[in-house]
C-alpha cells in the first residue's frame, strides 16, 4: 500500500506523490495541511488483530519526511502521520480531513473543493475552478481569481478590486455605485447593483445607462468637462453642465411633466394619482407664480410676493387677497384673520369654536396689543411685555426679567424630570 500526500508548510509548498493541493497560495496565505490520497502498498496485521487491517508502518516514499507513518484502517479510511504531527485521513468517499499540531484544520471533497480552517478564525476555501476566497475574524474579506483579479472588503465595508490591466474599483460602505479607475488612478466609470454602467473614456466622452430603482432605464451621453445629457423613451430629458449644475429639465410619466429651465422658471400640468385631482404650475422669476386645480384652489403672485391665493382641503381653508389680507379656517370652526392697512398698521383676529376671540392691533413699528373677549389684554412692545387681566390689574416686565423666567421654568421643568426620572 502506498499513500501520496501533498503537504504545505508555513515557509514553502512541498509537493509529495501525484495530487497537489495549494488551498492557499493563491491568496497569499500559508497554512500546515496535509491531502491523502490511496495507492498501492504493503501493510501488515497488527498485533490485536481486530484494531487495524494493516498495522501501522514507516512510509518508504523517498518524499515523505523520515518517520512518517501510514496506516491503512479496517473501515476502509487511510491516515497518514507526518514527524511533525500533522494527519491526513481520507474517508472511503474520496473526502480527506487534515489537522496539524497548531489547530489548524482542512477538509478536501472528492471533487477536488478544499476548506481550510485557522486557529485564528481565518476560514479559506479554494474552488476547483481555481478561486481562492478567504474570511478574516474581523469580517473582511479576500478573493483572487484566476485571471489575476484580486476583491478585497474590509471590515467597514469598502470594497476594493484590482483588475489584471492595473484598473481598480472602490465601493464605498453602504453606497450601491461602484467607481471605476484607470491604472493612474483616473475615474473612467461607474456601475451598480442595478445593472447601470457608466463609461468615461480616454477624452472624457460620457456614455452608458442608469436604471433607477423601479427599473427605468435612463441613456447617458456627454463630456465630463462641457455637461452631459440623460433622457428615456418617456420624454424626460435632462441636461446638466460641465460644472454638475442643472441647465434644463422635463421629466415626464403617464401623470404628467415637469419642466425646468436654465432662465429659473419651472411649469409642470399633470394630475394627482391618488386624489386625481389635475393642475397647472407655472413660476418664473419675472412673473412669479400661478397656480391651480380642479378642486378651484390657485395662488397668483407676483415676483414682488404680492397676489391672492385659496387653498381648500380636507383640514381647512386658507385665503389670501392682493391687499395682503390673510384668513385661515380650520375644520372645527376655528379661524384666524390679519388685514394690513394702508399705514403699515394692521389688525389680526382669532376666534374658537367655543365663541371666545382674541383681537389684536399692531402699530407701524410692530408693536401690538391683543385683546381677548373677557377683556385682558397683552402688550407687547420691543422691550417690554405688559400683561392685564380681566380686573385691569396691569404687570409689565422687562426683556430681561423676561429671559429669566424662561430660565428659572427651564430648570423647574428640569428638576421635576430628574425627580419623576428617580422614582
């Protein structure tokens, strides 16, 4: 009887009989493992008869260390013990598992796949179609390829592939764009998980696609230096400057577009898919805005802000005139109204569902007094804040006793947490 084994050392790679078995070469680790293959050979019985078919003996293979022992097992596995210690034991099915002295350990499947494991925690595979991949403790990876690619991520996520042209790739933690370079270290494109691919090349000519996430597939075209164009068979069409910046855009769905352009106005008409109410946006800086719906809601400003507008949904009303006059009613009754006045001055109103109502009137340098429907009152000026109650009994307080009685009620307010917080 006679066993080959290929056996890998920590300073060099020895090969012994006819199968080799590098698991870790490729990736640039050295690992004891031992691979045990069956071949002819002679062995005897052993002294009890019953524990061995063959009883163990000194291999006489002139590549096996001196002192390595063979033994041929009655349920049909070979071990085979190198001086060092190292054992390598194939099963009847062709599978061999390897240990070595410092904890290491290997498993080779009949198909040639080998699994290596490392005291350190390390876990490194080798394919039979030549990729080797390793698994660091701390969660980083490595794989190298047979056609010379090397991936690495390291423990935060990052991503790094050198190519076998000196080209690389980097994916930063969490993003889903993978950045590709040169060999110099020129970005000259861009991919995804979506299938998007992005090509820059040696003139800086863009070109390539972008699909999103609800797999709509979007054409790239352009030059990094003077602006590039993106556009889809839907209409949509945008076009930004050599500087990132948006020059122009009119992006459309079945809803609708919108369209902006490189002067600052924007329009857009379409309709709601959820309410199908539809309307009609139209903004320019000259002009200002206009806009309206089905529902008879519009706002029409000026570029000076001036204009009147009505909006009505579902939580209540608001309207605004030319006048600057201002009313918004809620859908419980409450209400809230400003008017402007000529002279600066202005008056402003609040009234509740339950009857009560609280008036102000506000003077030209903005200082104003509301007055509530049981008669107090609240002055408020620049320095001063007066407050009078139903009795006319009048208390005034300064700007600085002002902010320290926010402080002192920002501390009692504290206190009190800590003390529910101890309970």
């Amino acid at each position: 009887m006679k066993i080959s084994i290929d056996h890998v050392t920590n300073s060099s790679s020895e090969s012994f009989g006819t199968v080799i078995v590098d698991s870790v070469a490729a990736i640039g680790l050295a690992v004891p493992f031992i691979a045990a293959t069956m071949g002819a050979g002679e062995g005897g019985e052993d002294e009890e008869g019953d524990e061995y078919t063959y009883a163990p003996y000194e291999s006489t293979d002139p590549e096996d260390p001196p002192g390595t022992i063979i033994q041929k097992n009655k349920n049909g596995t070979i071990t085979k013990t190198l001086p060092d210690g190292t054992t390598g034991t194939k099963m009847p099915d062709g599978t061999v598992y390897v240990s070595s002295p410092d904890g290491s350990t290997a498993v080779i499947d009949p198909d040639g796949h080998q699994t290596v494991n490392m005291p350190d925690g390390t876990k490194i595979e080798h394919y039979t179609n030549g990729t080797a991949h390793a698994e660091y403790p701390d969660g980083s990876v490595r794989t190298e390829y047979t056609d010379g690619t090397i991936r690495t991520v390291d423990a935060e996520g990052e991503m790094v592939q050198v190519n076998p042209d000196g080209s690389f790739e980097v994916r930063e933690p969490g993003q889903r764009i993978t950045k590709v370079y040169d060999p110099d270290g020129k970005i000259v494109g861009a991919t995804d998980d979506r299938e998007s691919n992005i090509k820059i090349d040696g003139d800086d000519n863009i070109s390539g696609t972008i699909v999103t996430a609800d797999g709509e597939s979007f054409e790239v075209s352009g030059n990094r230096d003077t602006g590039m164009v993106v556009k889809n068979d839907s209409g949509t069409r945008i076009e930004i400057d050599g500087e990132g910046k948006l020059k122009n855009a009119i992006v459309k769905d079945e809803n609708g577009y919108l369209q902006i352009n490189e002067d600052g106005s924007i329009k857009s008409e379409g309709r709601d898919p959820k309410t199908g109410v539809t309307f009609e946006f139209d903004f320019s800086p000259e002009n200002g805005l206009k806009y309206k719906n089905s529902n008879g809601d519009f706002v029409d400003v000026d570029a000076q802000g001036k204009g009147e507008a009505r909006i009505v949904n579902e939580d209540g009303e608001l309207i605004i005139d030319r006048n600057g006059r201002v009313e918004a009613k809620d859908k419980d009754g409450n209400y809230e109204r400003y008017e402007p006045n000529a002279d600066g001055t202005g008056t402003w109103e609040r009234g509740n569902a339950d009857g009560t109502q609280i008036k102000g009137e506000i003077d030209a340098e903005g200082n104003a007094t509301y007055t509530s429907s049981d008669g107090s009152k609240l002055v408020v000026k620049q320095d001063t804040l007066t407050v009078v109650d139903s009795t006319g009994k009048s208390t005034t307080y300064t700007k600085d006793q002002l902010q320290q009685m926010a402080a002192e009620q920002k501390m009692a307010v504290e206190q009190a947490s800590n003390l529910e917080g101890g309970k």
